[in-house]
C-alpha cells in the first residue's frame, strides 16, 4: 500500500490570469535553458555561455520570488487566519531552501 504524502494534498488555486504569466514566464526560461544546449554543441566561447547562463538563473529566481510573494500574500495569510501560527516556521524553513 502507498503511503500518502501529507503535502500533497495541499494546493494552491490559481486564476488564469497567474498560470498564463508563469507558464509564459517558464517558457522563456526554457527557450533559454535549450540556447544554452545549442551554445555549448556550437562550442561557444565560455564567457558567452555564462553570461546565458546568469541570466536563466535571475529568471528562475525572479519566477520563485513571484510565486514565494503570492504564497505570503495568499496561502500564508489564510493559515495564519485559521489559527495556524506554525506556518511562520514553515515559512522561515522555506527561506533557507531557497538560498
């Protein structure tokens, strides 16, 4: 028998209007991870494919920082609402994840 994961039966309602601008968001970190592929099988110069490779990892972090800002302003602030004060740990935890 599987063991149910107790994360897993959380999840966080998006409109459209969010997922359209994080999935177009993903595509575009997409598009830049597949130009890093062509750039390293073209043997780019090294500095070229750094400078590619900086700017993924900002646009990564920006999309986390965007969903990290929605999950304080919504999933946080209904927990904390219900009572749920250990989601401020939860919180801080995440934090260290996300260094």
């Amino acid at each position: 028998m599987k063991k149910k994961c107790e994360n897993c039966s959380k999840s966080k309602h998006r409109t459209p209007e969010e997922k359209k601008d994080l999935i177009r968001r993903l595509k575009i970190i997409s598009g830049q991870v597949n130009g890093i592929e062509q750039m390293i099988n073209n043997d780019r110069y090294c500095d070229e494919v750094l400078l590619q490779v900086a700017s993924t990892t900002n646009a990564l972090k920006s999309l986390g920082n965007e969903i990290l800002k929605s999950h304080m302003k919504s999933c946080m602030v209904e927990e904390i609402s219900e009572g749920n004060l250990d989601i401020v740990d939860d919180i801080f935890a995440l934090f260290g994840k996300l260094k």
